[in-house]
C-alpha cells in the first residue's frame, strides 16, 4: 500500500521481519482500515509468516483474504491461553470478515470462590456473572482445573458441600472430608466463620498467584515420599506440581469485575515515546492503540502519561470507570476530578502493584516497547497522514482546533431517493462508529444545497435536543451519538455549500468553523473557501492528501446508503407485484436465493423449499417469471 506521495506506508515484508518469535494475536486489515481477519499464534513470527508464502496451499478463502491485507498488527501475550481468550474477545468485538467460520462460543472454565457465602466454597465454574464472588481464570484445562480445587480444599480444609451455612449448622452428622481430615466441619461448628475466612484468604492468595509456598511444600513431600520408596505417593505429588503450575499459567484478558478500563503504559527513547492503550469492555479486553508521541529526553513517564491524558481523553467520548497506569501522575487528583466530571460518574485513577492488574500494566508496556523499538519510522510517517496533517489544517484556517472533523455529502440520480451522509473523523482517522445517513425528506428532485440544509439542520437540531437531555441528567456531551460537536464542518463543495451551512448554524444559534472544497475544471480540489477567502493549498501536503480522503469516503458512504436504497426499492417493484408474496417471503427469498435472477432460475421445488414459502406461493412466484415473455427483460430493467 502506498501514500499519495507514492511513499510506501506499510512495507508486508519489511514488517514480517520484525515479528517476535513469542504468543501472541495478529489482528488483519484491509485497505480502508478495517479488520478482515483476527487470529493467534504459538508463535507470531511463523504463523503470520505463512500467510504471504506463495508456496503453500492456503485454500480459496485464505487466498483471497490475503489478497485484501493491506497492513497487520499483533498483540503480544505471555502465553498461548491469553492469546486464546483474546482472539475470541477481539472476534467477537469487530466480527472480522473472514472469521465467520470460527466457533468462538467455546466455554473455558474458570475457579470460583463465593466469597458471598459466610463460609465460602472453591468450586468450577464454566460461566462468569457480576456477583459477589471472585473468579479466576479462564483455564484451558478442565482436569487441571478440578484437580487444583481438590488441592485448594485438601490444603486449607475447605468445604466442598451445598448446605447453606450458618443456617444448617448441626442438622447432620460431619461427612467424610471431615473424618479423613480434609474439612475443618464448619456444618458442625468446629470452627469460627473467622477462622474459616483466614483459610479463605489463603487460598485465594493462592489463586492470585503466590504458588511458591505450596509447591515447596509439595516438592518436600515427592522427595520424602521417594527417598521413602513411596512412589505411587511421589507420583501423586508430582501430578498435583503438575496442577498448580498448570493453573499458575494465569492470564490476563480477562476480569471477573465486569467493568471498563483503560490500561495505559509507555516506552520512551530519547525524544520518542510510544503509549500503549488496551481498552477492557465490561471486563474483556476488546482491542488497543498506540499513540506515538514527541518529548523531551529528561521528560519522566509521569510527565508524559499526564500529558497524554488529558490530550486523549478531552477528545474521546467516551471516559471508563476506571484507568490502569503504569506509573502515577503529580496531578492525580485533579485529573481524575476532571475525568469524572467528564464521564459523570467516578473514574479512578490506579497504579496496580501486584497481581493480574500488574500483569496487564506490564503487557501493554512491553507491547509499547515493541511497537516504539521495531515501528518506530512507520509510526512518524502514519502520524503525519493523520494528526500532522490536522495540525497543518488547523494553521492553514488559522483555528485552534480540528480534532474532530465532520463532512458531508448528498447522493442522487436525478433527484430518485436522494440521501446524505455524515462522515466523522477523530485526530485524522475515520471514526466509523459516529457515521450517519439521512434520507431526504423534505426536497422534491435534484436539489443539493437544499437537501444538504435540511440534513444539516436535522443533524444538529438532533444534537441541541440532545445536549439539553444530558444536561437535565447531569451527563457530559460525550455520552450521547450526536451532541459531540465538530471543530470544523467540512463541506464538499465551495462558496454556496459554506453558505448553506453557514446559515443553518447561524438560525440555531451554533458557532462552528465551516470550509469549503474548491474544484478546478477537471473536479480536483484546488483549494479552501474559508470565512469568504480561497486559500490556495499545497497538493503535495498532508493537509490536502486528508481533505482528499475525508472528501472521497464523504462520496462513497453517500452512494453506498443511495444504492442499498435503490437495490431494496427495486426489489420491492417486482416481488411486490406477485400474489401472495409479503414483506416476510419476500426477505426471505432474497436471503436464501440472493438475487432476482436466482429467484427466477429457482426450480419449483427450489422455491417451495425457502423459508415462509409453501406450494402455493411457490406457484405463484415460477409462474410471474417463466410465465411471461418479459420477465427476463423486467429484471435487466430493474437491476
């Protein structure tokens, strides 16, 4: 893939060999950035490398996925299971294209505690709720799992039973764990719910990874028991070392909490500095970024994570409950006042210092190490595509900010189901998640500037109706879909277009800058109409290679939204015109056949066959298009 200074922007080959030989996600995309494909690897730098050998048969679907990477990114882990989990997070998150095929609905088990009981319990779990009691896993292995809480409940004589304590206490005799000394029969009131929560409070120790007492002691016992010729007893010591190291491959993806974080950490070298964000979503990792930034030698990770913090999250919608950082900031309290006043809730502000908290932090560290030591000139020149080149815009306007740019455009032909869209792009990146179309309602044939009045007018009375709302409910902008304003309004055409804007803002009382695209004869921009001046622009800049995005994918989601009309409207003249043949078989006979032609070529039992279908209609739809001499012809006209 190459820039529009024909500079190339991600080198394939170049970048397979800078993969690690470590676990980890690879995480494919195609030419418009998005994600076609997520996958794991035992080891990233053999399995992504199979991908792009000619050599091997990858079978038709690979083939043509591989043909449409564009770029790839990888996620390092610290073993094979958090790759795992993580693939099914991220697939499940973006539903890439081309993983359809992948059954991601695999149960993993996880170790209980119900520290909601007085007299809690280590049990298996294959699910994961919001409750009192604490989780930890996911495990791959089941077995493992079973034999680690006969471990646990043997070690800190634990009950394993369902009574419901302290109620049944002394209703019936102590069951054998307890005569084999393997429970300390809190049934029977043998011991204090006190001393019992100490137990507890060992064994989740235990869980949360201080494994070094219990496997000394069981090295202890294999040895003795072998130096005794007890072997069949050192073998079940082995095995039960084989366990708890089992178990002790923790992972990291994800938390029993169920709440949103951000885990953020850096690399810094000299002057370069690479932040790493992993964002945590109702407690399961669902993806990351990284952020490289410019500083100064002598800068320490506390200044520049304060730095990044406020610069990022004055520009995100969306504030988690809580940020994961690798060190503290000087400033913490004020930021975090500010960051809670932004999401409307409490955000907290924490440096973990041990457990699976640390473990993550120390992840996206080690991955911002990576990112900043093998991408570091990628990175540069990708920063100037996008934030440079918001920066040059901003100087060029003369503005102060356009982080968050929105462009607008109308679509029709000869004014049938005349359509506008709304593109959005965050820090010169395309935020998909904020586009909207509108459907011309007001407006009688080709008419663009009023139809782009009526869209924008709709947009942002949308937006004052909103703003209003979270302002009764004490919430910030950020929270809603269309109260985020733009820093600038980017329209596609010149002097008329900004006008049309211009007045819309103007009679709801909005304050927006608004540029215009000026075209040449040949319909190439030539410049910026802005606050009634054409600004010439430099061709060969950042600036005007991102105008020239934001304005191409302003014109393709616009046509795209006009053809999905046009395509359901002509669907709707044909099959609307057979008997019998309602909303709910028409759908589902273009789901099952696709197209009008694979309906007219489908047999009557074909036909018959498709959902909500019977005899009758079947009939009915084979005797529209094989029993008229036009039929073929209706649908070349249609299509």
């Amino acid at each position: 893939m190459e820039n529009e200074n024909h500079a190339p922007i991600f080198n394939i080959e170049e970048e397979l060999k800078k993969l690690p030989a470590r676990p980890g996600v690879y995480i494919m995309h195609d030419a418009r950035d998005e994600i076609i494909y997520v996958g794991k690897a035992v080891i990233l730098k053999n399995r992504v490398r199979q991908y792009f050998q000619s050599s091997r048969n990858k079978g038709a679907k690979i083939e043509q996925m591989v043909q449409r990477i564009s770029r790839f990114e990888y996620i390092v882990t610290d073993s094979e299971l958090e790759a795992l989990v993580l693939e099914c997070n991220l697939i499940k998150e973006h539903r890439p294209k081309y993983n359809t095929m992948l059954k991601d609905d695999k149960s993993y088990p996880f170790i209980k505690v119900t520290l909601g009981e007085e007299f809690p319990r280590v049990v298996f779990s294959r699910t994961m709720k919001k409750d009192k009691s604490r989780y930890f896993g996911p495990f791959t292995s089941a077995g493992a799992v079973k034999e680690t809480i006969e471990l646990i409940n043997k070690l800190y004589r634990l009950r394993n039973c369902t009574l419901s304590l302290p109620r049944d206490i002394g209703k019936d005799r102590p069951c054998l764990y307890y005569h084999i000394g393997q429970c300390s029969a809190p049934c029977q009131g043998l011991i204090s719910a006190e001393e019992y929560r100490k137990s507890i409070d060992e064994a989740v120790d235990f869980l949360n990874g201080n494994y070094a007492p219990v496997l000394d002691q069981l090295q202890k016992q294999m040895e003795e028991a072998s130096e005794n010729l007890d072997f069949e007893k050192a073998i079940e010591y082995r095995d039960r070392i084989s366990s708890v190291r089992q178990v002790a491959q923790r992972q990291k993806i994800t938390h029993g909490d169920g709440e949103d974080k951000d885990v953020l950490a850096l690399a810094a070298d000299g002057g370069d500095a690479v932040v790493q964000v992993f964002f945590i979503r109702g407690g399961k990792m669902i993806g990351r970024d990284h952020f490289y930034l410019r500083v100064a030698p002598q800068d320490t990770a506390s200044a520049i994570l304060s730095s990044f913090i406020k610069q990022y999250y004055a520009g995100t919608p969306f504030v988690p409950r809580e940020l994961m950082l690798e060190a503290d900031i000087e400033d913490h309290e004020v930021v975090e006042q500010w960051l809670s006043e932004k999401r409307g809730q409490r955000v907290y502000l924490r440096v973990p210092k041990k457990g699976t908290k640390e473990k993550l932090v120390e992840m996206a560290a080690e991955n911002a190490a990576i990112v900043l030591r093998q991408d570091r000139e990628r990175i540069k020149r990708e920063e100037g595509r996008t934030i440079g080149a918001v920066h040059e815009i901003e100087e060029l306007l003369g503005i102060d900010r356009a982080m968050r740019m929105e462009a607008f455009d109308i679509s029709n032909i000869s004014g049938f189901e005349s359509v506008g869209s709304m593109i959005v792009y965050e820090r010169g990146k395309p935020k998909r998640s904020d586009y909207r179309k509108f459907k011309i309602r007001t407006v009688q044939g080709p008419d663009d500037y009023a139809s782009m009045e009526e869209v924008l007018t709709r947009r942002f009375r949308h937006g004052l109706t909103e703003r209003q709302e979270l302002d009764e409910k004490g919430m910030g902008y950020e929270m809603g879909s269309f109260s985020r304003f733009p820093d600038l309004l980017m329209m596609d055409g010149g002097r008329g277009q900004v006008n049309v804007a211009l007045r819309v803002l103007d009679n709801l009382g909005i304050d927006i800058p608004v540029c215009g695209l000026v075209k040449d004869d040949f319909h190439r921009t030539r410049g910026i109409y802005f606050e009634n001046v054409e600004q010439p622009i430099d061709t060969h800049s950042e600036a005007f290679h991102l105008i020239t995005r934001i304005q191409d994918e302003a014109h393709r989601f616009a046509i795209e939204y006009h053809r999905s009309l046009r395509s359901k409207s002509q669907v709707r003249s044909l099959l609307d015109e057979i008997d019998g043949i309602g909303p709910t078989r028409r759908k589902a006979l273009m789901r099952t056949f696709q197209s009008l032609e694979a309906i007219r070529d489908a047999s009557l039992e074909e036909l018959a066959a498709a959902p909500s279908m019977n005899a009758r209609s079947a009939q009915q739809v084979y005797e529209y298009f094989h029993g008229e001499a036009q039929s073929g012809a209706k649908i070349e006209e249609e299509t």
